[in-house]
C-alpha cells in the first residue's frame, strides 16, 4: 500500500503561531496589545492544566494574559461579576471561561454573558447561528484546527463523504456546520454520528474524511475504515498504563491498525490537540483586530 500520510498537528500549529505572531507585530504597530483573559471556576487538574497551557501560548505570541480564579464553591454571580467586567475592559480583547462550570452554574448563561465579540472560544449563541448562517465570527477552536489540517495537507473536502462521530456543541456540531458551508474547506457530504447512531461501522466504512470525536478510547480501527480515508482523530482519552504518571493519553482511533488503511492520519497526542491551542491565539488577535480595525486574517 501507498505509505500513509502522518499528519503533523505541531508543525502546522507552529506555523499558525507564527502568522499569530505576525498579527501581533501589526497590532502593536497599530497601539495595540491584544489581550486574552482566562477564567477558571474549577478545582479539576485537567482544567487547571489546559488554563495554565493558554497562558503560556500566549506569552509565546506576546498576547497579554489576564487570569481570574474563583472559588468551585462561589455563588454564580461571582461568575457573572467577573465577566461583566472583562466585557468593559478595554485591554481584554478575548474572555475564555473554562468548562466544565460547577454543577450549580448554569452553562447557558454563562455564555450568553459573554460579550460576542470578546466570546473567543465562538460558544455564544449569536456565534453559533453566525456560524450555522456561513457568517463565521469566530469559529470553535478545535473543528477550526481541524479544516486548518486538512487543508494543509490537501485532504479534497468538496464532496468528499465526511463522517464526524459525536455532536457535542463544541466540537461535533460545529465541525459538521463547518464541514457543510460552501467554501473550500467545506461542500463535504457530511453524516453526524451519536450514540443512537445505528451501523456506526457502516457509517464510517463508507467515509473518504472520518473526524472522531466521541471520547472513546480507540474505538475506531483500521478493520473499519476505507483505504485511503483521511482519519483526524479529536479523542483525547486517559488510560492506565505502567507510565510514569499511571495513564497515557490515547485517542478515539487505534492508531496502529488505522495507519495501515488510512491515507492520512493524525496522531494522538500531537494531531488536533496543538491546533486547537493555536486557533484560540488567532481568535484572540482577530478579536483584537475587529474591535481596532485592523485586518487580521489567516
Ligand atoms: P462529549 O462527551 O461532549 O461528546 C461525545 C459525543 O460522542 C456525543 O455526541 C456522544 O453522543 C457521542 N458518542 C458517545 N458514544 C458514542 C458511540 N458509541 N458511538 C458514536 N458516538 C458516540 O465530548 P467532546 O465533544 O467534548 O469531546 C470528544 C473527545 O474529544 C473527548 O475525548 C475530548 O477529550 C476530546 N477533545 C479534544 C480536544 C482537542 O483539542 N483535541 C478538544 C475538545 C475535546 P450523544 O450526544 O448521543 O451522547
């Protein structure tokens, strides 16, 4: 068979960062310092861990960070409090509220706080529908970073059979919204997939794009796919294994089997993870760039 193409998600997030640094050169050429704030309302070490990564990415680009805690136990006005007053900030171009929020916080109307053109991470219903209506303001990170890899490396989207496999608001639905507008890395024949979803296998047999996002440790193989599908796995799943940290992280698709069919693959860790990482910096530059009018496109 022909050697399958091993998708780089570092390189190409390299590569973002640095057009991401570029626009900050301009911005700052213009008075501008962009400006990302970060609010964690959580006790949970993944979610510490993914805040603490954003800071740095942007210290790395020279987008100013601003960091809120608030206690897991807080009432939600707190919450609300604090957004009200990012929205008003003039140096905060980008507000990032880490998810989950505690149980007793409602998700919706955190969102919906948000300033829309401060909303970054693209949650905001009025986001959501520009994004539905082919009017994209910013794009959810992750499906974001997944058009950028295909795209990069030349995966044909335009009616191409494209599989997504999960519908959760921040990745699944958006990715499949994406995958359908009419642009060139869209006008796929797109199929949602979900755990009502019947013949999954048959689904994602007949796919030339499966994008897995269902959070289920390697759950796809090679035996399922089409020779030749490009495989962008989004799954990032903790298992036990004898590491030094007593876990490793593993995709939703058995990589090893997978590489021998697919035509294109990406890697767990090392594929998507980076991307969405790097897509949140561009969002945060464009928002800048919108709100000084300074023109700031990929
Ligand atoms: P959610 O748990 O919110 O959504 C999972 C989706 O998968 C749901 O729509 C669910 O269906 C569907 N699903 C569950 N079981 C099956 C099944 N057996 N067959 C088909 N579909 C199924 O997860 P997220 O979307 O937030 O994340 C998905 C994965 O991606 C996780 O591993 C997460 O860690 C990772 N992730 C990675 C990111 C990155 O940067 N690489 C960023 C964000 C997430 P239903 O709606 O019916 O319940």
């Amino acid at each position: 068979a022909d050697a399958t193409t091993i998708i780089d998600g570092e390189a190409v997030a390299a590569d973002v960062r640095a057009d991401v640094t570029a626009h900050v050169e301009e911005l700052e050429a213009a008075g501008v310092t962009p400006g990302l704030a970060t609010v964690l309302m959580s006790d949970d070490p993944a979610s510490e861990t993914y805040v603490s990564m954003k800071q740095r990415d942007c210290e790395e680009v020279g987008i100013e960070s601003v960091h809120v805690e608030i206690d897991a136990d807080a009432p939600a006005a707190e919450l609300y409090e604090t957004i009200d007053e990012l929205n008003e900030r003039d140096d905060v171009h980008g507000i990032l509220v880490q998810l989950p929020v505690p149980d007793h916080v409602d998700k919706r109307s955190v969102l919906r706080r948000i300033a829309p053109e401060k909303d970054v991470d693209g949650f905001h219903p009025e986001n959501v529908g520009r994004l539905v209506a082919g009017d994209a303001r910013f794009k959810p990170c992750t499906p974001h970073g997944v058009q950028k890899l295909l795209a990069a490396y030349g995966v044909e989207t335009e009616g191409a059979d494209a599989v997504v496999v999960g519908r959760s608001d921040i990745v699944g639905k958006p990715m499949a919204n994406l995958l359908i507008q009419k642009d060139p890395v869209g006008n796929a024949t797109t199929t949602v997939c979900h755990s009502r979803t019947e013949d999954l296998e048959a689904r994602v047999g007949g796919a030339d794009i499966v994008i897995a996002a269902a959070g289920i440790p390697e759950f796809i193989d090679g035996s399922m796919l089409k020779p030749g599908a490009a495989v962008i796995d989004v799954g990032i799943n903790r298992v036990d294994a004898e590491t030094e940290k007593g876990y490793e992280l593993v995709g939703d698709v058995e990589y090893e089997s997978a590489k021998e069919v697919a035509g294109a693959i990406t890697p767990v860790p090392g594929g998507v993870g980076p991307m969405t990482r790097a897509m949140l910096l561009y969002n945060t530059v464009k928002a800048a760039g919108l709100r000084h009018d300074v023109d700031v496109e990929l």
